[in-house]
C-alpha cells in the first residue's frame, strides 16, 4: 500500500475529506516524502479521502513530477497553474470541501503537543481560508504520525543500506584526517563522499578537544590538535537517514580519563539497548543508560546534560516522542520504530565524549543496526 492509500484510511479515521501540504522552496518536507521528489517551486499536495489526489505545481516541474508518481504506481492528477490567478482558482477548486487537514501543530510547547506537524506558514493558511472560507480546517498531525512514526520493511532495508555506507566512510577517517586539518576541511571530505551515494541528512558536526563539550557545536576553522575528535555525521540516501556519533583519539596515547569514559558510555548504551523494545516506556531505557553511568561513578546531572535518543527516518529527527528520563510516562516505543542510542559525558574547557547508534525497535529485542567501535579509534 503507497503512501497516499494509507494516508486516505487515517482521512477515514479522522473524518476530513482532504490532507493538504503547501510547500515553498522546500518549506515541508512532507512534500518530497509523498511525492518522491523535491519540488521547488511552490506546490500543493492534496490527498483526497476519495482517492482523487491532485497535485499543484508549475511547468517546470510538473513532468519531473509526474514520472516520480507513475514509478510509485501511485494514481494522482498532476495540474499545471500558469499565474497567481490560475493558482487561486485551481486551488479552491481542490480544497473546496467541508474538513481538511493542513500541516499545522498544536499545543507546540506541550510535551504531548504536535509540533511534528508544525510546517505551514502563516500568510499560507490566512490565503486558503481566504480561499475557502466555510472549510474547516484541522492539523494533519495523525496522519503525519500514522505515516511516518512506524517504519515500514523497506524503509528499515533503506536504513540498513544507508548506515553502512555511513559506516565504510567513518571507518576511513583515520587513514586521511591529519594534524593542521580544520574542523570544516573533514566535514567536507566527509559529506563530499556522501554526494557520491545520496545527501548529508544534516550538517556534519567536527568537534576538536574543548568543542567535543558542546554536543551542538557549529563545525570551524579551528584545526585539529592531539586530543579528543568528536565527529556527529548522517547521510541519506533513498528515504532515510543515518545519525551516527564517533569519538577519535588524535595522537597515540589516549588519556586514562578518556578512555574510562568511552568504556562507561559504550556499556551505559549496551544496558539502554535491552529496552529498546515493544510496549517500553519511551524514558525507561534513559533511566537505565543513567543508572548504570551512576554506578560506574559518572556524576550524569552534570556531565550528560541531554536525551539519550530521538526518532529516525526521512529526516535525523523524525516523528516520535524522543527518548530521556524526563519524557511521561504514557510515551511508550512501539516494534519497527527507528531511534538513536547516544549518551555522552561532557567536561566542559576540556573534552566530551558521545557514541551514538541507530536502532530498531524490536518485539522482544531490538536490532543494531550500527555499532562504534569498542576501542576508540586512534588517529
């Protein structure tokens, strides 16, 4: 079943006759999850509880389009509009119906919100109720959840075959990265590589000595010294992305202290792993990953200051409540959902250390999809 038929059965669910999805220059990326292409130009996708789908682009980008539905088999009308006038009046031909859905979230700041479905615009909702104005219009969130929370068989296939060309690339970082590179020189050799297979899902952070620390540290020009190497790399290739976290030595000799932290954090992961299974509560393998650090004497309220995992798929933070001590108790992980197993343990003006895995949520036990190296890697 395509995208667009299991999107129709949540339209039944929720009684709404539509699913809109407004997209200007690459504003929701759900647009190039349903269509299968990134369309640029602003484009409408319009999902019809009757199976009447229609999709709105300009002509330029209409053909390139129409071959991307036709190899997914899926039966979509694809409209050409010319002018902002011919734009108008296709569209409220199209959303002229009593209840649609639109990308918009609510209760953003609420942990149980849906701020996953916060992508449209403001001046674009005020135009389509302008448009239609006795339509009533709802958040898409359920369908956006239903669609992409649980990973179907060929979208775990895609992220096997996406982490291990991530891997073959991080496996090479210690044959060409060299004492005076800067931090921007190896994320660009390194998502130089990934253009050859896909895309980078997101920027590559290099991080050397102090700025290991920062777990979001914006990639420089420092260069790179003796010491700790933090490298958080993704790549997509197909529909799903990779988010994987290596932490080098440079130099010969790593520090005692560095290399107490990187086992505690490597067996804090392997304990967090056991419950990353159907029906666990989303905070239960946080608690553990924490319980266990405690036990190895890591004081983790002051040295490991984030989640341990977040939901991946189409995008490096995909739809799912993420995973830490914090969330509520009524989040709980469900079989074929994709995650990330990341602890880490920051000294900050020093160094830090993360390493981070991707994982499937399994019935009984899940499937590691990637695995840091026991030992670090020296360089």
């Amino acid at each position: 079943m395509n995208k667009f038929e299991r999107a129709r059965q949540v339209l039944d669910q929720i009684n709404a006759d539509g699913w809109l999805i407004i997209c200007v220059e690459d504003s929701d990326v759900n647009s190039r999850f349903m269509l299968g292409v990134a369309s640029h130009a602003r484009n409408y996708v319009y999902v019809s509880r009757d199976g009447k789908h229609k999709i709105l682009a300009v002509e330029m980008e209409a053909p390139m389009i129409q071959k991307s539905l036709e190899a997914k088999e899926i039966d979509a009308k694809v409209l050409v509009y010319k002018s902002a006038d011919d734009l108008k009046t296709k569209l409220k031909e199209v959303i002229d119906q009593p209840r649609v859905a639109l990308n918009f979230g609510e209760k953003v700041l609420d942990s149980e919100g849906s701020g996953y479905a916060d992508y449209l615009r403001v001046g674009d909702y005020f135009s389509v109720k302008d448009l239609s104005p006795k339509t009533e219009f709802i958040s898409s969130a359920p369908i956006i959840y239903e669609l992409r929370s649980v990973k179907s068989a060929s979208e775990q296939s895609d992220l096997i075959n996406t982490c291990q060309s991530t891997l073959e690339i991080l496996e090479s970082v210690p044959e060409w990265v060299k004492l005076g590179m800067t931090e921007r020189d190896i994320r660009a050799k390194i998502e130089y590589e990934y253009m050859k297979v896909g895309k980078p899902a997101f920027e590559t952070i290099v991080a050397t000595g102090p700025h290991s620390a920062d777990p979001h540290h914006n990639t420089s020009m420092k260069k790179i010294k003796p010491g700790v190497l933090l490298i958080d790399t993704g790549l997509q290739i197909d529909e799903m992305c990779s988010d994987i976290t290596w932490t080098f030595w440079v130099g010969k000799n790593p520090s005692e202290k560095f290399i107490k932290a990187y086992k505690a954090l490597y067996k804090a992961k392997e304990v967090a792993n056991e419950y990353y299974t159907d029906g666990t509560k989303n905070n239960i393998p946080a608690k553990k990953c924490r319980e266990c650090l405690a036990e190895l004497g890591y004081d983790h309220e002051k040295l490991y200051f984030h989640g341990l995992g977040h939901s991946l798929g189409f995008e490096a933070h995909d739809i799912g409540m993420r995973i830490s001590h914090s969330v509520p108790d009524n989040f709980t992980l469900k079989e074929n959902m994709v995650y990330t197993n990341e602890p880490g343990l920051y000294w900050q003006g020093e160094w830090g250390v993360r390493l981070e895995d991707d994982v499937i949520i399994g019935k009984n036990k899940c499937e590691q999809v990637t695995n840091v190296p026991f030992d670090p890697l020296t360089i």
